[in-house]
C-alpha cells in the first residue's frame, strides 16, 4: 500500500491537527488515532512530529493547552483547543492547500 511521505505532508500537520480541534478539545493519543482512522492508515503521524507541531501551535497562539483527568482512568492529560487565531490559521492554510492542489494538477498526468 502507498503510504504519504512525511516530506510531502510535513506542511500541513498543522492542518491537519486543527481540523482535528475544530469541534472539540483533544489529547495527542486520540489526536494520533484520528489521523489514522481518518486518512485509513496511510498517514500515521509520528509521536515527535505531533508534539513538535502542539508546541509550534500553542506557541504561535494557535491552541491553547489545559490538563484534566480522565474519568476512567483518573490519568491526567494535557488536552488542546483551537483558539480563534488558529481557526483563522486553518483556514489560510485550506485556501493555500486548494492554490496548491490546483496548481500541481497542472503537472499530474493521470493514465500515462
């Protein structure tokens, strides 16, 4: 099976991770999971590249971070929200992803 490269996908982690944090807040594992599931197995996002993108992210006033108990467990975790600089930074981001898609089309033969 054909798998994304992480030099093809590395500019949109960021995206990807905000899209994720659109409706709710989330923790990284269940972050990872959704990626996953989502892109049915051909981008699985490494655990370094992930908190690498949080710190970015947060850094940048794009998420905030809190931490909370998980009921079942009672294991503390560090969950993250998109805040309203970041839900104007994804959407920059889509628009350069259909400017992307649209331009590197123009270069895709498909059936030769």
């Amino acid at each position: 099976m054909l798998n994304i490269s992480s030099d093809v996908i590395r500019g949109y982690n960021d995206t990807i991770i905000l899209y994720l944090l659109l409706d709710k807040p989330s923790y990284g594992y269940e972050i990872s999971k959704q990626i996953k599931q989502i892109s049915e197995e051909k981008y699985v996002i490494k655990e370094t590249t992930l908190y690498s993108a949080f710190t970015r992210l947060e850094k940048n006033g794009y998420i905030t971070s809190f931490s909370s108990s998980d009921n079942t467990s009672g294991k503390r975790r560090t969950y993250y929200r998109i805040t309203d600089a970041g839900r104007d930074y994804y959407r920059l981001k889509c628009d350069e992803w259909n400017l992307t898609l649209e331009v590197v089309s123009k270069f895709i033969r498909n059936g030769d």
